[in-house]
C-alpha cells in the first residue's frame, strides 16, 4: 500500500513534530494523482511536506520505497531527495 502523510516541518516548541496520515492507495500512479490534485486539500493551510511510503502488509512492517513533495504555496512539488531533517527516520505513516 501506498500510505500518503503530512509533515509539520517547524512545529511549536514543546509539540513534537505533527503528522496527518491521510490515507493511501493500492498504485503508486493513484497515489501521485491523489498528491498533486491535492485531493482532500491536504495542505490544510498547516503542512509543508508530503510523503508517500510504499509499505507492505504485514506486522512492523518497513517503508520499502518513499517519495518526497513539499508545499510551494500553490501546488505540491515532488522533490528529488528526501528533506535532510528527515534523514533517518521511515514509516511516518504506520510509525
């Protein structure tokens, strides 16, 4: 599956960082889709990156393949290297 999540990535002191699983798709093509038409308007005025985890079914299962996009104030953009304060860290979407 194709999980697609949401990214705070400055989030007040004291909060953590703020994620939003917005749901997922069996393709990655539909997942894109879902991504750059915005479905659902999952920049919600708050998030400024998205990621969508190809993660298989299964018990703590790992995030296989994952692909970037950040706001740009009118549309998502795909990006072609994995933001550096994320370096390290998978599975957004099932934790």
């Amino acid at each position: 599956m194709f999980f697609i999540t949401s990214i705070v990535s400055n989030s007040r002191p004291g909060f953590g960082r703020v994620t939003r699983t917005f749901g997922y798709a069996s393709d990655l093509l539909t997942a894109h889709r879902y991504v750059t038409d915005n479905i659902g308007s999952m920049h919600e005025c708050l998030y400024d990156y998205i990621v969508i985890e190809d993660i298989p079914s299964g018990i703590h299962s790992l995030c296989e393949r994952e692909e970037w996009y950040r706001w740009t104030g009118k549309r998502w953009k795909w990006l072609k290297k994995k933001p550096v304060q994320f370096k390290g860290i998978i599975n957004f979407a099932l934790g």
